[in-house]
C-alpha cells in the first residue's frame, strides 16, 4: 500500500543525518538497517550497505533509484537452484556432453594426414 502523499517520503532521520553536508567521495560505505527508508535525490552518488539479514550489501544509488526503497536492492532471500531427481540427470547429461566434446577437440580428426615423428 502506498504511502499518503500528504505525509510525504518517509526517510529515516538517522539516515539523512549521516550524508547531510557529506560528499559521496569522502563517506566510503554508509552502513544502514533502515531498509524502508526510500531513496531521496539527496542520496545520488552514495554507496550504502543495507542490512539483509545476516550481512551488509552494497547499493551504488544512481538517479533512477530515487523514490525506491533501499530494502528493493537487497535480497534477503538466497535462491539455490530448482532441484529434484529430473534436474541432477539433466546436469549429468550435460557434463558428460561436455567431456565428450572436450575429447573429441583434443583427439586428431579421422582421414587426417598424420606426419610421422623423426
């Protein structure tokens, strides 16, 4: 649900406290939880480390960034991969193409001139 536009962006004061009158050049990374807080122009340039959960990612914001949220940047679920029985055979099948072809580019081509040894 979005936010009342009467109330305006809601960024966190902590936040805002830590660039205001800063250049992005000299902060380095900003370290921050306030992952609801949305990006305002005020943040272009900054390199932030959101808090995901567990660790810190970097978020460069740029300027089509603006009225996101931080939290939008930083996953904080891992994906693996699909898996099950159908997807082991499908990665073995393909395994073994791949040694198949690296063998056949190695070995010498049938009918080609083979020069003998001095």
């Amino acid at each position: 649900m979005a936010r009342s536009l009467a109330k305006g962006p809601y960024v966190d004061a902590k936040l805002i406290k830590k660039i205001t009158g800063k250049k992005p050049q000299d902060m380095g990374i900003v370290k921050t939880w306030a992952r609801r807080s949305q990006i305002a122009p005020e943040m272009v340039g900054f390199t932030f480390g959101v808090h995901n959960g567990k660790n810190h990612i970097e978020v460069f914001v740029t300027e089509d960034m603006v009225g996101h949220r931080l939290g939008e940047f930083s996953p904080t679920r891992k994906f693996t991969k699909h898996g099950g029985k159908m997807q082991k055979e499908m990665e073995q099948k393909k395994k073994e193409a791949e040694i198949a072809a690296a063998k056949a580019a190695s070995a010498p081509a049938v009918g080609a001139p083979v020069t003998p040894k001095k």
